[in-house]
C-alpha cells in the first residue's frame, strides 16, 4: 500500500514538495486553506497531483503518514495541532526534498538580515563560474521542485527559522549564519533564545568535511557558539570587520577599504570601493558569499569577477528613481529592526523615512540615534501607526500618519527636498496593507514612476 502525504500549503514550497512526492510514488495530497495561484495549479495538474483550496478536509489530512507544511503556516495553526496529537510526522519541503538530492551538495543561508543578498550573491558566482546550480529556499525555484525536475551538482538555499524547524536529518554542507537579531519572535514565544535556536540548526548534522561560516561580530551568534562548542564538528570559517579572529580552517577580515577572505591554501582580496552593493552591510554579506564558495572549490578570480559585478537585490536598498535631486529608494525586505538599522546607516543624505506595518514585536531604541541625526521626517504607512508614533515622537521632527500607501507617498514626496533621501525601510511585516513585502516594493516603485519620474 501507498505511503500518503499531504502537503499543506500551495506556495512556491507547496507545490514543489506535491510534484516531487508524486514524482517518486507516494499517494499524494495537497490542502490550502486559501487559493492556489493559477501557475501553480497548472504544473500540479500536469503532474496528476490531488489538490483542494478554501479548506482542510480533516478526514483526509489526518490519514496521512507525514505532512509537508509550508513555512509560512504557523504552529498553532488548528489543523497542525490536530496533526500532532495524532502523532503525524510533520517535516519541511527541504528536508523532503533533501532525502532526494542524489550527490548535488547544498549551500544553505539562514540569519535575520542579509541572508537574500548573500543567497543571490553565492548562485550568482556558482553561476558564473559554470556550475549546475539550482537557487531555491526562500527565493528562486521550490528545491522539491527542482529536485524533481533537474539534476543538480549544487543548490543554493536561502532558508527561513521556519524552515530549518521543520528540518531533522536534513545537512548543509556549507552552511551559512550571518547574523541572530530579534525577528519573528511572535513565533517564538517573544523568546530570543528560541529563535536564535532555530537559526544554529543549520549546523545540525554537519561534519568535519562540512563548513560553517559565520559573523564573529555576532554577539548572539558568538553566545549560541560558545553554548554548542563540543557538538560543532564542522570547519569553523568566521568573518569579522570589528572583531580579531584567527582560524586555522580559514576567515575573512576587512583592513581599511579590503577584505581577504581564506579558506585552507586559496584566498582572494576585495576592493569593496570597486563593489556595486553599498554599506557595511554588503561587505559582510560579501565575505560570507566568498568564503561559501571558497570553500566550494570556485576559483579565486571567478569570485573576484562576479561580486564586482553583482547589483542591488530587488526590494533591499534598491534605486527607485531620482529627480530634482531626491533619491527614492526601496528597502521593502527591511522587515526588521535590523534591517532598518543597516539601512539607516548607509544613508548619506537627509531621510524621509516611510515606515510601518504589522509590529512584531519590535524594540525600536537601536533605530533611535540615527532617526535623531539622519531623518528628518518619519512617515508611518499601517493600520496602526501608535507605537511607532509614540517611539519616535520627539525624536524625529515631523511625524505623519498615513492609513494608505498613497497616502504615505504623497507626504513624503512632499516633505522631500533636493538632496534628500525617501527610504522606505518599514521595520514591519507588510500583512495589513499587503500581500508580501514584494507587493510593497513594487508598488512604491511604481508610484514613484507614475507620480515622480513621469509626473
């Protein structure tokens, strides 16, 4: 008798998983609470794979002998706590999909800020360099579905917290931590510790040929470390710019305007004046990406070439246009403070600050001093606006409240000057006005088109 799974949740991580288990011959069902976009629907009728959206047929679902649950479905969903009292086996897409790889080995990337920039920057020197690479995780393909579909030498994964806790036997062999900053906590009981443990199970399962690269600037990285010590078996390869560091497996260290990263007998140096992503920011998340494929045999001069030649990340500090000499830039994947906080840092010119959205928990104090000396207006956009407006009142010298984006747009493109900068970098999660971060950067991008650039 067939082995049943169910799959909940039709995303991109959904619907990959329900191809794949098809694919290799288990009795296959996919359940989603809302819609399934059309695109998706298609390949899964292609592939023959039962499907349902609007509900969760319970009778079904609870017969399965293991679930795929998307990311994005949170643990105290009702039918995930049924399924645990049933004692259902309740795994990851990439811990199913990892059963399957064959040989291809994994490049894997967690951290609370900068882990797309570092994911894009990674492939695209794999890329470069004339490997068969896959991108998946949180970003690109659904790696189940590339793993049903392709035959890979290499996968560059972008994962989330959620991810790596439905992962169990699951290995990176370059694995990938490049900062623990409080993020998601309202899935994580407010507990730091619980979050910043979901984040050092990228090390889990790893071995001495594996490697772990991450920040030792990280103050809570360094924490989890010193806690895990004897069980880290892995080639420890840090990255530093503030802090000493001296590995004997390899390491990467900024001295004024370059870093040199090592890994065993091969290095490679970086001009970051010559890099098109700019901020400190980039530069660690440079270091990561060329230690990662350092230690993935790429050449030195391949490295090199393709980091110089790297541009923005869509929605992460990305240009949106400028006229009158403001810049309008759009920074929707700031979903955090600390990702605000890196932002805010690069910023050279005087700041009109959009920002706003579905609190999650934030501490706003490390954004303080800079919005006291950079920003000169604060233009909050959510359905409520009191706690930013009560944090950042005598902080900030003028505050609007704005229910709408259109509403945010226009007081900002009137509170902005020439020489200024209008960021969006909202600290939020998008759930009250939109769909996904992406929705909110590509709409700001668009009214700043319609209404700036073509006005």
């Amino acid at each position: 008798m067939k082995r049943k799974i169910v799959v909940l949740g039709g995303g991109i991580s959904g619907y990959g998983s329900a191809i794949l288990a098809k694919k290799k011959g288990f009795d296959t069902f996919l359940s989603d609470m809302g819609k399934i976009a059309p695109k998706f629907k298609e390949r899964l009728d292609e592939w023959g794979v039962e499907y349902e959206e609007g509900q969760h047929t319970e009778e079904r679902i609870l017969d399965a002998n293991e679930v795929i649950k998307s990311p994005g479905i949170p643990d105290t969903a009702p039918i995930v706590v049924k399924l645990r009292e049933r004692g259902i086996p309740i795994i990851s897409e990439i811990e199913f999909a990892g059963r399957y790889k064959g040989v291809a080995k994994t490049i894997c990337i967690t951290g609370s800020n900068g882990k797309t920039t570092t994911t894009s920057l990674i492939y695209k020197i794999m890329k470069d360099a004339g490997r068969k690479v896959s991108l998946g995780g949180n970003i690109g393909e659904s790696f189940a579905y590339s793993v049903a579909t392709d035959r890979y030498f290499w996968h560059v994964l972008e994962l989330s917290s959620f991810q790596l806790d439905g992962c169990f036997k699951f290995k990176a062999d370059i694995g990938v931590l490049t900062n623990i900053t409080p993020d998601h906590l309202d899935r994580y009981d407010y507990k730091l510790e619980n979050y910043a443990r979901s984040k050092m199970r990228i090390t889990q399962n790893q071995g001495t040929a594996d490697a772990f690269i991450y920040s030792a600037d990280d103050v809570e990285t360094q924490r989890m470390l010193d806690n895990m010590d004897s069980t880290l078996r892995a080639r420890q390869l840090p990255f530093a710019i503030n802090t000493a560091i001296a590995s004997g497996d390899g390491d990467a260290v900024l001295e004024g305007h370059s870093f040199t990263a090592t890994v065993g007998k091969k290095s490679v140096t970086i001009d970051t004046r010559k890099m098109q992503i700019e901020g400190m920011h980039n530069v660690y998340n440079a270091m990561a990406a060329a230690l990662a494929t350092l230690a993935a045999g790429i050449e030195p001069r391949h490295i090199k070439r393709s980091i110089y030649d790297f541009s923005p990340v869509e929605h992460r500090l990305e240009p949106a246009g400028k006229r009158d000499d403001i810049e309008w830039v759009n920074d929707s994947k700031a979903t955090n403070v600390d990702s605000v906080w890196y932002a805010l840092e690069s910023m050279k010119r005087p700041t009109v600050w959009i920002a706003g959205g579905t609190d999650k928990g934030n501490d706003y104090t490390p954004l303080k001093e800079f919005a006291r000396r950079k920003v000169k207006a604060l233009v909050c956009m959510g359905v409520d606006n009191s706690k930013l407006l009560r944090e950042f009142d005598g902080i900030v010298p003028k505050i609007y409240d704005c229910k709408s984006l259109d509403e945010a747009m226009r007081a900002a493109r009137d509170e902005a000057r020439s020489g200024d900068t209008v960021l969006l970098s909202p600290a939020c999660a998008s759930f009250d006005l939109f769909r996904n971060y992406e929705e909110r950067g590509r709409l700001f991008k668009e009214w700043v088109k319609e209404n700036v650039l073509n006005d």
